[in-house]
C-alpha cells in the first residue's frame, strides 16, 4: 500500500471559501437594495481571505530541523531514540502546527502531535525560537528503515489558509535479526576440531606449488614467475595452506503462502489512512522467525571459532544464495544480508535445480561439519537434496518454524536422514520457549 500523496501547496480552506461565497452574497444584495453598510461588510469578507492568501504566500516559514538517531544500527525489539530540534529561519513567527514524522511501525501517538508556536529568528530568546520533538520506538521490523522527513500541517490563526511543509530529509537506520540463546537447539557446545594445516611439497614439478595473490609486504623469493606468466598478475608461493574449521546453516527462503501472510502498517500515513489497523506490508511470522534462527544458530557457531557460511534456497536480487564469514572476521556483513533477506516473490519459479546442487556440492566439501537447516515450507525435489545432507553433517540439525506443527512426513524425512528434529511454533508470543527436540527412533 503506497504512502498517501501530500499536498505541499498553500490553499483556501472552507472557511475561506465560506467567506468569499458570503461577501459575494452581500455585494449583491448591496448592489440590489442600495445599502452602503452591505457593499463595506461585503468587500471585507471577500478581501480578508484574499490578502490573507498573499500574505502567507510572500512570507513562507523556512523551518529547518536537525535530528538526531540513536542507536543506527540496532536488533529486532531493541528502542532507538529520535530527537528532532525545529528551528524557525523566517522573519514571522510560525503559528502552533500539527506535525507527523513519517516513522514505520510507530503508534501514531508518539510520532504525531501539535507543536507550540515557533518565534522568529530575530526573537532574542533562543528557547522560543527552538522546539524538540523526542520519542522512542522498539517495534520496528527487520530489515532498513527511513525516519522522516517531518510533515508540519500549518494553518493561519484564522484558519483561512493551510499549508503542509515537508521539514528535513530520511535518514536509514538498520534493524538487523535478534539473535537469541540457542541452548534448547543443542547445537555444538564447543568446536571440533581445529585448524587445519596442509603442507605443500616443495620437490616435484614447479606447476603442482599452491599459489595465491601478491600482497603488500611478500618477499620476492617467494614470487612464482611461471605461475605470475600464467595469470598476468604477481603470484607467490603458498608454503602451507590453513583449512578453517567449517559450518553451513541453510535458510528456507521459499515463497511465502499469500493467504495467510498477516499485514501490518508500513508508515504512519498507511495507518492513518487503512480500514484496519491489520491493512499494510505484508508480514511472514515464520519467515521472521527462521531469520532470527538462522542469525542466532549463525552467531553462536562463529563465538565457537567456526567459519561460517550461509546459504539461502533461493537467489537474492544480485543472483546470489551464500555469503561466507571467515572465524577471525566480523559478523556485520551476513547480519546485513540476512537483515535484508526476503521470501522468494516468485512461487511459479520454484527452486532452481542448480542451486540446491551447488547446496550439495558446498556441504560435501565441508565434510563431517556443523550443518543446520532452518525450514520453513521448502517441499519436493529441493526438500529432498536438503534432507540427505543429514548423514554428512556433523551435527546434522534441522530447526522446523512454522506457524503450526510440521507435517510428520517432513520430520521423518529428516529424521530418517540422520538430522536432529527441533520443532518451534513461529505464531506464539515466545517462539523460543516452544522449541522441542525431537526424540530419535
């Protein structure tokens, strides 16, 4: 649902019109019976609004506002704070306003409000040429967000004119998945394993030597020429080569059921203007559900020293299904894709045959590693290649969200392919508490 269209342009309210319809009225009885006291009341209630109008057309406000987001980056269910200072660059002083900020999934009780007069920039009282607006919100959805601009609803003191004024530009901020504790998911406690060092043998032919990219500081004994002939870039001698300890966690990024897909309020406008307060953006409690697992499960793995790597049953935008995080680095850059992540918008399309084969491929490079599956409705051939990736993982794990029980076909197809069953209820006001493991035959 799109955001209303507002009108930024000065207007004749009714009771301008009202005014105008009057003094014309009057003229004309003045004209018919000869009456001078009509003809003056007449041509002021049809001045009045008229100058009125001009007035505030030649002196326009010039508000200025200077707000302040913090955090910018913060986690489903956290509160960021908005502080907004409006300050009035006009000669006029700007009358007492309704204001709105364009603010998603905010109760429109704390974004909207009626702001006391602004006095004008020569006013030598600095606190009545400023106003601040604050408020809190921990109800924002996953995934970027723009706060702002600010929308002024100005009317003159008679209430002749109105005019809305757009004050400032959005600003983002990001709202990545919660990442919860993932105790009742019985995941690794510790890393198996460790590194792993493969020697590389210096004898035997000078093609068999593992090569790599030059970088800033090698020594130049170590530049393979033949290799570097090869390539056209500088290529140095890889002694030894260091094998992370590895772990995938697979995302069911299938489409969502449309039918069933709850709706909720994009912006205030949407709320404002919807029959009901259910009536906006579209909102899959499963597949939000399966993000924050995915990310938690995700976490946890790499607090352990594991390089982890996500895989997605579907392409992203940019044709995409993984993103891969190496132990030693940060985790922002697969929180930022998993924060932008969405259902597949194509149900027709299906799950593509090379994907879930490249799913395969990854999983048995791994070997005996941490794999953990988090399934929503992925069904047919994909479902299959995802279940027998159970007898290679180590653990094998497969978290079913859903917003009733999973079918029992689906558990023992996974069960009978070596996973380990956790069950939990997205649609319960603590889908956490719900998780049950799944007892083996």
């Amino acid at each position: 649902m799109a955001p209303t269209p507002v009108s930024k342009r000065l207007r004749p309210t009714s009771r301008a019109w009202g005014l105008v319809v009057v003094g014309a009225i009057l003229l004309i009885a003045a004209y018919l019976l000869g009456r001078a006291e009509l003809l003056v009341l007449g041509a002021f209630l049809v001045l009045m609004p008229i100058g009125t109008f001009l007035l505030r057309l030649a002196f326009r406000p010039r508000i200025v506002v200077d707000r302040s987001i913090f955090p910018r980056t913060i986690a489903v269910g956290d509160r960021v704070r908005v502080v907004s200072e409006i300050r009035n660059r006009s000669v006029i002083a700007l009358e007492p306003v309704s204001y709105v900020d364009l603010t998603p999934g905010a109760a429109r009780r704390s974004v909207a409000g009626v702001l006391p007069a602004i006095a004008s920039r020569w006013h030598p009282n600095e606190r009545k040429r400023l106003r601040r607006i604050a408020y809190g919100i921990d109800s924002m959805r996953r995934g970027v967000h723009e706060f702002g601009p600010l929308y002024f609803d100005n009317s003159d003191g008679l209430g002749l004119t109105r005019r809305v004024m757009q004050v400032g530009e959005p600003e983002e901020v990001e709202v990545w998945p919660r990442v919860h504790d993932v105790s009742a998911l019985e995941l690794p406690a510790t890393r198996a394993g460790g590194e792993v060092e493969t020697g590389i043998a210096s004898s035997g032919d000078a093609d068999d030597v593992l090569t790599r990219d030059y970088r800033r500081g090698d020594a130049l004994r170590r530049v393979h020429w033949r290799a570097t002939a090869r390539a056209g870039d500088l290529r140095v001698r890889q002694e030894e080569h260091h094998a992370e300890v590895s772990s995938l966690v697979v995302l069911d990024t299938s489409a969502s059921p449309a039918d069933e897909a709850e709706r909720a309020p994009a912006t205030i406008f949407d709320v404002m203007d919807a029959a009901s307060p259910t009536a906006g953006a579209k909102v899959d409690a499963a597949f939000e559900q399966a993000v924050s697992v995915a990310a938690s499960v995700m976490a946890h793995l790499h607090g352990l020293g594991y390089e982890v790597e996500l895989f997605e049953t579907n392409e992203d935008t940019d044709g995409e299904t993984g993103h891969r995080v190496a132990s030693a680095d940060p985790l922002g850059p697969v929180m930022r894709r998993l924060m932008r992540t969405e259902p597949d918008g194509h149900p027709a399309v299906g799950h593509r045959p090379e994907s879930m084969g490249e799913l395969v491929t990854r999983a048995e490079r791994l070997g005996r590693a941490p794999i953990v599956a988090v399934h929503r409705g992925l069904d047919g051939e994909a479902l299959r290649s995802l279940q027998s990736l159970g007898f290679i993982g180590n653990p094998a794990i497969a978290v079913l969200v859903s917003d009733r029980a999973p079918s029992a076909s689906v558990r023992a197809g996974f069960a009978a392919n070596g996973w380990q069953v956790v069950t939990m209820r997205a649609s319960a006001p603590d889908p956490w508490r719900t998780a049950r493991v799944e007892v083996r035959a």
